[in-house]
C-alpha cells in the first residue's frame, strides 16, 4: 500500500513526510544546470521519489502533485512503467495509455518514437504534471520527457534514473515512529494504542516503518477487537524476514484457507485487478461469495477498491502472492484456475457483443440462454463494461497469448474481443488496439502453424498499415498473407492477397506491377466463376490501365466491369463503370463516343435512383459539353444536378479512382 489509510468513512488520509514533500517543492524552485550555464531549460524538470515497493512512494508523489494545486492547471497525466509482476510495461505501451488519456488519435501499428513523439508533442505547450509510475530505468522515463519547461515530470523508481541530466533522488525510508502509530490508530482506534503506547511503538519498529506491512498490521488488528498491540508485535517479531514478508505472511496464514487461496490466485488476474467474475472464476465459487471475499481482503488492506467494481492487488504484494502460490498450490489447479479466468472472459465478451445484434437475432437467442451474471441488460451498460475494462482485457489477450499452453482459448479471446470492439467502438477508432490484437494471432498462428489463422491476421494487419499510409509495410505482409494462404490452400486468402499487393502496387504508382497482380487475381476468379468479385477486378484493371495511359486496355476492362455489373443488376456500379469508359473514351480523344457513353450511364444512373451518382454523371456530361463547343447544354445539365442535390455542385465530381469493394 502507501503512506495512505483508509478512514471508516472511505476517506484516505496521508501521514508524516512532510521534511520529504518540503524538499521536494524545494527541487522545483531549485536552478537547474542549464540555468546556471546561462541557458534556456530544454525540457520539463524532473523530480525523483526512490525508495523500495510498499515505502508510500507513490503515496508521496500523489500528495506532492495534490499540493501544487493551481500551478499546474492543465492537469495530471499518469502512466505505470511495470506491471505488477514486475515485468517493465513497454514504452509504446505507456505512450498509447497517455494518449488516449490526452484525446489525441494515435496511429493503428506506429513505433515506440512515433509514439513517444506524440506525446511529447501533446505536451509540449501545456502546463502539466506527468506522474510515472514504478519506473524500472531512465530509457523508460526519457522518451517520454516533455520538451516544455513549464511541466514538471515526478518520477517514482526503487533507486537513481542514472542518464537522465539534472535529477536528485528524494530517497524514502520509513515514516516516523508518531506518524507510524497515528497510521495504525485509524484501524485500530485510540484505545489500545492508549493503553500500551509502548506496544505500538514496538509494532512500528517491528513494521519497519514500512506504510504497506503497517497497514496490513493495522487491517490484522481491526479484524480482532480483542487481540492486543503486543501480542501482534509479538508474532511479528517471531516470523522471518523483511518487515513487509512478515506482516504478509501473517495476514494470510490467518486468513480460512478457501479465502487463503483466493487471495494467492488473484495474482494471476491480469494488471493485479480482479472484479468479482476475475475472483469467482479463479476460486471456483459464486459470484457472489467472490464478491464478499474481496469486501473482506479490502478490509484487511490486501486489496483497493476502485471504480466500476473493480480491485486491485498492491504490486508490491504480487511477487509475495506468486511465492506462495508456486508453494502452496499445484500446477495443474493454477493452470485451471487460468483457463476459467479466461473462459469467463470470452463468455462475458460474447454477451456484450451479441447485446448490440437486432431482437430475435441468433446472438441474441443466444444471450438469453446465458446466466443471469453473464447478461448486460441494455447496449449502454456493455459499453460502459467494455470500455472501463478495457486495459484488463487487452492484457487478458497479451498473458493468453504469452502463457503457450492455452492458445485455444487465446484464439477464442482474442476474436470474441475483437468483435467486441468493433461492435462498440467501431473498428476506426478500435484500429489502434486491433492492431495489437491481430499481432498476438499472427504469434499464436506463427508459434502452432495455423497458415489460415497466419494469414487472416496477416492480412488484417496489413490493412490496418495501408490505411494508415505505410504502404511499404503493407505490401510486405500482403505477399507474407499470400505465402500463408497457399500453405494452407485457402482460396479466399490467396485471391484477397493478390489483390491487395496490385492495390498496394497501385498506391505506390508502379501501374505495371498493380496491373500484373490484379490479372492474377482476376484468373483466379474467373476460374472460380467468382462474378462480383470478377466485375471489381475488372474496374481496377481499368483504372490503372487509365493512370498508365493504356487507354485501348483501360476501356476492354471497364466494358467487361460494366457487363459484369450489368449481369449481376448492379445499376449503380454499371453506371459508375459506363462513367470511367467514358472518361477514358475523352482521354483517347473520342469526345463523341465519350458523350454517348455518359448519356447512356446518366440514365441507369436515374433507373437505379441514385441521385448522387445521377448528379454526379450530369457534371461529367456538363464538362464533356463544354469541351464539344455546346455550353447551353451543359448549363442544362449543371442546373439538373444542381435540383437533384440542392447545393453546391462542385463538391459532386466523379473521380478517376479504383472502385471500393
């Protein structure tokens, strides 16, 4: 825990370092280096909270941020830099976390320095503290500095970020012995501290001083009114170990076993929190008894309450709770207790999907059936769920993932949660978190040489990098996705990459090898009598023909796009392919047999009702007049677009463009 107590009434209260909070504010004023050189300060100043797990540091640094108030106004930003098993956060992990909390869009699939940048960028003019968290070492921190010396970054570490210019440990040990016994009174009251004042100085030794085996001492003694402040001093003094293992050891060796081992099995929920479907699935009970043990864990300081029904294990606990863990419980029941974690995730990721499919949908047949525990009653109460879990869940995916011996279910996850996004967030704005999601199928596809699963996911992922404009990138998965679905004789996979590496070919402006790529695609639907598809390849064919200048081919190609569409009675998309022939029958310098084509596409244009296209070819036609020397007919058409869309008729042109699937 921290230098922090939780009063009965759910207030925190903070004790002693005040000499530590003085020095700190003193840090702030104090003249940098660059000053004294008589330069500018490039970069916000950086003040450093060190000290070991359970020390109050991070304690110390959210009193510190509380205090400077109004200098600061444009707010705090926080990142953890290591997961509660002590494993180091990765920096573009920490990067994505800012920005999301800063609202500014981040990049599906960017680099760590693309990221850090953004940051740095979106800091760059505001007046703010950025709060980072357990940092392992000073290349976690640096990247992520503001280049304003108007912010102010507090960094909590467990010693010296050596690398980082200008920065003077406040180094933490134990708060002082008063402070320690005020910490204990507020769980314990005023009476047995009163009565033996010597006991509870003897208690604070014994604790170290340590804010996080103080407060575990202090939830022992407010769950047993009767026991005395000696006799707890007593049985610390008798346990080995650090202040901290002591006071653990104790608490859980006091605890019944069901709850004993619910406690050690929370270690396993991912980022150390647990709601009560995290703890009933791991404990094997109710959901309703998983809620009560946590009530009780809270109690005794073993676990905070947070927002949303959610708990957190201290971090500091963590490597205790995996020792005891590893000793006391056997492989098997821990990896089953893993695989009902996760299974009761997938389900509860099903049910807040299949909340947003119509009534009387298979889904939402489907939903009705599950427990009641399971069901979220309305989309807004899903949504609520999925966003305010989010980081959970996506660290849910990545320890699935990682873990090697529960890849089904992994899979399972990491498609229902997938869905789940998409349903909720749309797959824009859930594009960055896809891309992460689509990266650990490809690890489990590449890791079990799954070649269908390798090449969905590679073709997702390169999606998402052809979007975003790293078009290099995408080419180089599509023709990875083409090798995967050949491996696994997946003809949907082989044509769709085919297609997306002429689309890439196309983007780059090398007409001849898009073109190549597009003809194989289109043999291969041909071949399978596959005609949507055939019309589509048949219009992309015919626009790189027309950006390459191959007009006789260009126009073979959209006549075969236009009968294809024809035969399906695709109206619209024969009239768009009519459009682009004529636009290609004026590139060749056929005015009238261009004026022909547009006349004849303007009307299936108006028998499939589609006003926009309609207006759209009446604007081409207008154009096409003017060039023929007849403006009194094109102003006839440009008056009929204009009362067909009631605006501005410029903003309705017909681009040159490959059609969209």
């Amino acid at each position: 825990m921290t230098d922090q107590a939780v009063t009965a009434g759910g207030v925190r209260r903070f004790f002693g370092r005040q000499r530590e909070l003085k020095a700190l504010g003193a840090d702030i004023e104090r003249t940098g280096l660059d000053t004294l050189a008589g330069r500018k300060a490039p970069r916000a100043r950086v003040l450093l909270i060190a000290g070991r797990p359970g020390s109050g540091r991070t304690a110390l640094a959210e009193e510190l941020v509380a205090a400077l108030g109004e200098r600061y106004p444009d707010g705090v930003y926080r990142a953890r830099l290591t997961e509660p098993g002590g494993d180091p956060v990765p920096t573009a992990r920490a990067a994505r976390g800012l920005l999301q909390d800063l609202g500014v869009d981040e990049p599906p699939g960017a680099a760590e320095d693309e990221l850090t940048g953004l940051v740095r960028d979106a800091l760059a003019d505001r007046r703010t503290v950025l709060v980072l968290d357990d940092a392992v070492d000073a290349e976690q921190v640096d990247p992520l500095i503001p280049d304003n010396p108007e912010a102010l970054v507090v960094a909590v570490a467990r010693g010296p970020l050596t690398g980082i210019p200008d920065v003077r440990p406040c180094t933490l040990g134990g708060i002082d012995p008063k402070s320690a016994i005020e910490m204990l009174t507020t769980y314990t009251g005023s009476v047995r501290v009163t009565v033996d004042p010597q006991a509870a100085e003897t208690l604070a030794e014994e604790c170290g001083g340590q804010p996080a085996a103080l407060v575990l001492a202090g939830g022992w003694l407010a769950a047993r009114p009767k026991a005395s402040v000696a006799d707890l001093a007593k049985r610390l003094r008798a346990l080995p170990g650090d202040p901290l293992t002591r006071a653990f050891r104790l608490v859980h060796e006091s605890l019944p076993a069901p709850a004993a081992r619910t406690l050690r099995l929370l270690c396993l929920a991912p980022l150390g929190r647990a709601d009560a479907h995290t703890a009933s699935a791991l404990a094997g009970c109710s959901v309703s008894a998983a809620a009560t043990t946590l009530t009780d864990f809270v109690a005794l300081g073993l676990v905070r309450e947070g927002d949303g029904g959610q708990y957190e294990v201290p971090a500091h606990l963590v490597p205790l709770l995996r020792a005891e863990l590893e000793e006391r419980d056997r492989t098997a029941e821990v990896q089953l207790a893993r695989a009902r974690m996760l299974e009761r995730t997938v389900r509860l990721l099903q049910s807040c999907r299949a909340v947003t499919e119509p009534e009387g949908s298979a889904a939402r047949r489907n939903l009705a059936g599950l427990p009641r525990a399971l069901r979220f009653p309305n989309v807004p109460a899903a949504a609520e769920w999925l966003e305010s879990r989010r980081p959970v869940l996506l660290a849910s995916a990545r320890l699935a993932v990682a873990d090697g011996d529960l890849d089904t279910l992994a899979r399972r996850l990491v498609a229902a949660l997938v869905r789940a996004l998409a349903a909720h967030r749309g797959a824009e704005a859930a594009a960055p978190d896809l891309y992460g999601l689509h990266r650990l199928v490809l690890d489990v596809a590449e890791r079990r040489g799954l070649h269908r699963e390798r090449a969905a996911a590679l073709l997702n992922l390169a999606d998402l990098d052809a979007r975003t404009g790293r078009t290099r990138e995408a080419l180089a998965r599509y023709r990875a996705a083409l090798d995967a679905g050949r491996a696994a004789n997946d003809p949907y996979a082989i044509g769709r990459a085919m297609e997306s590496v002429g689309g890439s070919y196309q983007e780059l402006g090398d007409w001849q090898r898009a073109g190549d790529w597009y003809g194989r695609a289109l043999a291969q639907r041909l071949a399978r009598d596959e005609r949507a598809d055939q019309a589509r390849l048949y219009a992309r064919l015919g626009a790189v023909h027309t950006y390459a200048g191959r007009y006789g081919e260009a126009l073979r190609n959209w006549r075969a796009a236009a009968a294809g569409y024809r035969r399906q009675a695709d109206l619209p998309g024969y009239a768009r392919a009519l459009s682009e022939a004529a636009r290609v029958q004026e590139y060749a310098g056929r005015p009238q047999d261009s004026l022909r084509t547009c006349e004849e596409a303007v009307e299936w244009a108006r028998r499939a009702q589609d006003v926009r296209l309609q207006a759209a070819l009446q604007l081409r036609l207008a154009d096409t007049l003017d060039r023929l020397g007849d403006p009194a007919a094109a102003r006839l058409h440009r008056s009929a677009a204009e009362r067909l869309l009631g605006t501005d008729s410029s903003a309705y042109e017909i681009r040159s463009a490959p059609l969209e699937d």
